[in-house]
C-alpha cells in the first residue's frame, strides 16, 4: 500500500506565535520526523510525503501521528491523502518510478 499525503496547519498555534514568513516549514519537519522514525520506507518532495506499508492499519498509524505532531502549529489542521492499495506487492516506492522511466526510455527509441 502507498500513500501520498500532505499535512499542514493554519490558523493561529497554540503557541500564539507565528511565524514572520507563514512558512510550514517547522510543522512539517515534524511530520517528517514521525514518518522517518516509523521505518517504513518513504520519500519527500516539496508537495508530499510518500511511504509503503504492509497493512492500512501500520500505514494510518504513521498518517495519524504525523498529523498529530503538526497541531501544535495551528488552530487547525489540513490533511490531503491519496492512497494506492495493491495487496501483495511491495516495493512500490521505486518500482511505479522504474516502470515509467522504462516506458519513457523505450517510447523515445521508438
């Protein structure tokens, strides 16, 4: 299972301070941090955070509390999620990204 997620906070944080550039930047290094703790494999981009589970409870697990560790950062909290559910296989991560640059490769000798 793959799953593609975006977490953000808005809105004053319970700290009452915000930031001076409205940057996420620290809230959502926070999530990261539960997700590069949790061992499952995963990647960031500037738009999402992708990680490969076994099992929808082990992989919400980690969506849960990277959601959690970002509400400190606002009143409220944003969470966009899309999911790829394949049962057995694994690997996924990197193997949809090989398949597409195989394809792109073989169509431009075409």
């Amino acid at each position: 299972m793959l799953v593609a997620f975006s977490v953000a906070p808005s809105g004053s944080p319970r700290s009452g301070s915000e930031p001076a550039d409205a940057s996420v930047h620290d809230a959502v290094a926070a999530a990261v941090r539960v997700v590069r703790a949790s061992g499952l494999p995963h990647r960031t981009t500037s738009m999402f955070t992708e990680i490969e589970g076994e099992t929808w409870d082990e992989v919400m697990d980690v969506v849960k509390r990277a959601t959690e560790a970002v509400m400190p950062f606002g009143s409220r909290v944003s969470l966009v999620l899309k999911a790829d559910i394949r049962p057995g296989y694994s690997g996924e991560l990197d193997g949809k990204i090989e398949r597409l640059e195989r394809a792109i490769e073989e169509s431009a000798a075409d």
